[in-house]
C-alpha cells in the first residue's frame, strides 16, 4: 500500500507517541534497516529492540506507546512498508 525511505538524525531520537487511524489498523508495517548502528533502538510499551541491516521486522505498535532513538553518529534509514 505504502513505502517510505525514513531518516533519523544522527544523535536525535522521536519521542514516546501512539499512532492511531484506520490505515494503521489495516495495514502491516515492516521496518527493513538500511542503515544503522547498534546504539540505535526501538521501544514498543515495555520491550526494546536492536533492528540489524539484513533484518526485516513486522512491528504492530499501532495504538501502543513507541519511540526511537539514535544515539549513533551517523544517520539511521529504515525502507517502511505498509502492507495489507
């Protein structure tokens, strides 16, 4: 349905926040990294994870608190697919 090439500044971070909306609640959301660095990580409510170049992950935190952080010195890129 969707695909985004997604920058986080090196060193920058998004904030704890929900999504919401009935695209979200329709779709799937992958997260591919394309580049990365190991002190770059996703929180979803309670569980934080490292997502490794090669990976592909499935991640629902639609309605549930998410935030990420960088604290790399290079920039972060995840290809985001959205898919039904």
């Amino acid at each position: 349905m969707r695909a985004n090439l997604v920058t986080l500044k090196a060193e920058s971070h998004i904030s704890t926040h929900v999504d919401v909306g009935e695209f979200l609640n329709s779709t799937r959301r992958m997260h591919i990294p394309i580049v990365t660095h190991e002190s770059c990580y996703f929180t979803v409510g309670d569980e934080t994870k490292v997502l490794k170049m090669g990976e592909i992950w499935e991640i629902n935190n639609t309605g549930k608190p998410h935030s990420v952080h960088n604290e790399s010195s290079i920039d972060r890129i995840h290809l985001i697919i959205d898919v039904v």
